[in-house]
C-alpha cells in the first residue's frame, strides 16, 4: 500500500463534503470509481467512491461503502475494512445490501459467527440479496453441507453473474465434492471476470488451479476402492513433528509428517523422483517466511495412489517442494493432511496412534469447538480477549499470532520485542519477535497464560485464504491433548493427557 492511501486511511487529508450534490454527479462517481477498480487503480477508485458516500441517497451511499471496501479487501486491509463496514451498517442498517457487505468484513476479519448473523439479518430484509447468498452459501461451506452451500451460492450468481468471487467460492465446493470439471470450469469464469491485469498471487493460483484439474479428465479424483469404517496408524514422534509411514504408487516407502496445516499432500523433489511422480505445472502456495513475501511456487502433481497403513487412495493432487528451501535448520520433508483427503481423524498423543475415518464414532471431549474448514481447519479463539480465528496445525512447532493482530493488542509501547528465529515453508521469517504476558482462551480452561508468544507475518497465507489469520496452535499446545478433528461433525474435540 502507498505512503499517501496510508495518509487517507489515518484521516489525515481534509474532506469535502458534497452531499448536496445531485444524485446524478454521485451517480457518475460511482461509475468512475467502478471504472478505476476494474484497471486496478486503487487509490483513485477508493477517492471517487469516498465523495459517493455523502450522497443522501441510501441506495448510492451502500454502493459507494462497498466499493470502498473492495478495495480495502483487495489490499487486505482487514481492519480497516471492517471499521468501514460497521460504519456502513450503523447508518444504512435497514437496508439488506449495507447489513450483507458488513457481514464480508466480518468474514475477512476471521469473525465468523458475527458475519453468519449478519448475512441472516440481511437475508431477513431481501432474500435475494447476492451478497448475503454468497455469504450464507460460504458458511455453510465451511461447516461441509456442500448441498445448501452450492444452492445459495448458485442463487447469488443468478442475481449477480458478473461478480467473480461468487464464482471462485462455487469453484471451492465443486473441488471440496470432487467434481474437479465443474470446478475447473467456474475458476475460469472467475479469471474471464476479473481486471485484465490483475496479477495478483490469487489470480496466479487460480489459472494453474484450474489447468491442473482439468488434467483429471475421466479420472475418480481421491478415489477410494476398499473403504473401511476407520483406519488405525501408528505413529512416531521426532521433535515437533508426528511421523506416519506410509507408500507412494506402490513402490516408494516415505515418511510423512502429519501436517493439518497443509492442504495437499506435499513431496520432496528426491521423494518425488523415487516415486515416480512428475510435476505437471507450478502453482501458488503460501505460508510463513519472507521468500516472495510469504508466497512461494512449488510444483504440482498427481498422485496414482497413496497409502497410509491400510488406508489407499487413487487420483490424489500433491505438490512437490522443488526448487528446495537451503539455508534451514531442517530439511524439508514430505507431509500429508488426512483433512485434505477428505478424511477426519483423532490423534491420540499419548498412544501414539492416529485414527481416520469418513465418520469417526462418537466419543466423550471436554471441550469441542465449531470447525470451519477454510482449506485449514480453523477455531475460534481470543488473544488477551480480543477474538481471533486460529489454524490447528499439526505441522506446526509453536504457538504464535499474526502481527496484524499483535497491533490491536493494548500493549504497554515499552514491553521489549525479543527478535525471534523462525522459519516456515517459505523460509525465515526475519520480522518475527517474542511477545510477553499473551492470554490465548479457546474455552474456559483451555488455552495459554501469561506467557511470551512469537508473532509471526502472516500476511501471506491470510491472503490466499482470504481472510485475516489471528494465529496459528502447533504441535507445543497439541501434544497435551488427543486431538480430534471432526469433518462429518464439524468440531474440534480436545481431551487433556493425564
């Protein structure tokens, strides 16, 4: 973001007030910042639909808000979007649109029991409202009922076919249901609509997302030929890491790290190669580090099976670390996600067994949390009480925050910042630093207290999720707990270890 939208922002420019304009000149500002967005000129669009604002009119005024906001998300400017819509919605709360576009902000602030009501609210005033379809349609997603979700977003694009993000969400459950030709298909109408030259690391993913399903062609994506009710693995652990063993196409004994923080299942270029598999294209990944400022590019392939003890799966997507990261601690190794296989699993730290299953059976946990799977399995928690949406990453080492959130904090100006060593898959993160006397709750009784936290740049992988990450729970809080994380249910169960 520039030095003068960051000046704008802060409030620092004087504004005009026009709001006894006629409608037909905020009319033609509105048009103008439209027309601005759609080349990318963000600081010029985020001006004209500024002055739009002050129309009397409520109809413009909403219009000009959501603009100003898109450019906001655009930016990832999460909190200040979210100030904008809270102000959208206090003065314009009648009506559907300025309830539902205050309801997008609360989603991309990772507050999303707060963005669910406000979608309801609006959907309560106008059924048809597009954006509270979408958003109605995303939770739903989210909690895996792919049918309702595909039906409400599919009424948004009705109402709305021009809006490209109602078309990527459709393209998510599609792959999330396994149809990867439907899949393909609605990433494409999301690249048709969007600024020709948006070059942004979403678009980049997306084009190679939807090249790469569309090589699926006939075949079962994640087939599964011999199902059973539940699979038992046993497992190792090194370090901070879970160790399963496992099997690629038949032939490649590896090691695999069990990382819920991962949505595909990832290879070495040395294992790679013993298995046989070849990349097919490079795609867009994202995570901690400051190598392409939290973005990396990695290689992607299909799996012809994958084998976890008993448990064998056909027509799997992986990426392939190549080029490697050098310089780090640890080399990088192969890890997979039962989560991205479309399986729930328990972890039980103390027996050293994972278990995964379509439906796990019921079973008794002290404290069970919503999950939403937003290509992560994702909690809600608070940080010195201020909530936050945290990824469960058995992958993961420690507990940390996204600085993001380390700013809102009300923290003493001279609590000292300890700089930290930490590196993620895009490499080190030199930003990164300690920050003392953090309360992390995910229910009474379950979480961290007053203890020093590293923050962490999370810029990246809020980005491609599209939301803002408040933190991420690795395997130093995890290990305490048999873990459960519950796709049929939509819960995250944890009972303490004696």
């Amino acid at each position: 973001m520039s030095i003068w939208l960051r000046v704008l922002l802060a409030g620092l420019l004087f504004t005009v007030t026009i709001s006894a304009q006629e409608p037909a000149k905020f009319e033609a500002q509105l048009k103008q910042g439209d027309a601005f967005l759609s080349r990318l000129r963000y600081e010029d669009a985020y001006l004209a639909f500024r002055g739009a604002r002050e129309s009397t009119e409520a109809t413009q005024r909403v219009r000009a808000a959501t603009g100003m906001i898109r450019v906001l998300l655009r930016m990832s400017l999460y909190a200040e979007a979210g100030r904008e819509g809270a102000a959208l919605a206090a003065r314009d709360g009648r009506v559907a649109a300025a309830l539902a576009v205050h309801g997008d902000t609360l989603w991309a602030s990772g507050l999303f029991d707060e963005a669910e009501r406000r979608y309801d609210e609006a959907l309560a005033l106008d059924q048809a409202d597009p954006t509270a379809l979408h958003g109605r349609g995303r939770a739903l997603a989210a909690r895996r009922q792919f049918v309702p979700a595909r039906a409400a977003v599919l009424r948004a694009i009705a109402a709305a076919p021009a809006e490209p993000v109602y078309h990527y969400t459709l393209a998510a459950i599609d792959e999330d249901t396994r149809q990867f030709t439907q899949a393909a298909a609605s990433l494409e109408r999301y690249l048709d609509l969007l600024p020709s030259r948006d070059e942004s690391e979403m678009a980049k993913w997306a084009a190679a997302q939807a090249a790469f399903l569309r090589g699926f062609r006939t075949l079962v994506p994640y087939d599964v030929p011999n199902e059973r009710a539940s699979y038992t693995v046993p497992f190792r652990v090194e370090g901070d890491r879970v160790l399963v063993r496992g099997r690629l196409n038949g032939t490649a004994d590896v090691e695999f790290a069990l990382d819920t923080g991962t949505d595909q299942t990832t290879l070495t270029p040395a294992v790679a190669s013993r298995a046989g598999v070849r990349p097919a294209m490079t795609l867009q990944s994202a995570g901690v580090g400051n190598l392409g400022a939290g973005f990396r590019t990695l290689q992607v392939a299909r799996l012809d099976q994958l084998e976890i003890g008993a448990l064998l799966i056909r027509n799997i997507s992986a990426l392939i670390k190549s080029p490697s990261l050098t310089e780090m601690p640890r080399r990088e190794g192969a890890a997979f996600s039962p989560l991205a296989i479309g399986f729930s699993m328990e972890v039980d730290y103390s027996r050293l067994v994972l278990t995964l299953a379509r439906r796990l059976p019921e079973a008794s946990y002290p404290t069970r949390l919503p999950l939403r799977m937003l290509r992560l399995p994702v909690v809600r928690g608070t940080i010195n009480h201020m909530p936050a949406s945290f990824v469960i990453d058995t992958g993961g080492t420690a507990v940390s925050i996204g600085r993001l959130a380390a700013e809102r904090l009300d923290v003493d100006p001279d609590t000292r910042r300890v700089p930290a060593r930490v590196y993620g898959t895009s490499g080190w993160d030199h930003t990164a630093f300690l920050l003392p006397f953090l309360e992390i709750a995910l229910a009474p009784g379950v979480g961290t207290s007053q203890r020093s936290v590293v923050v962490l740049n999370l810029d990246a992988p809020s980005a491609l999720l599209g939301f803002e990450l408040g933190g991420i729970l690795g395997h130093e809080f995890l290990r305490g707990y048999v873990l459960r994380i519950d796709l049929a249910r939509a819960e995250v169960g944890l009972r303490p270890i004696d």
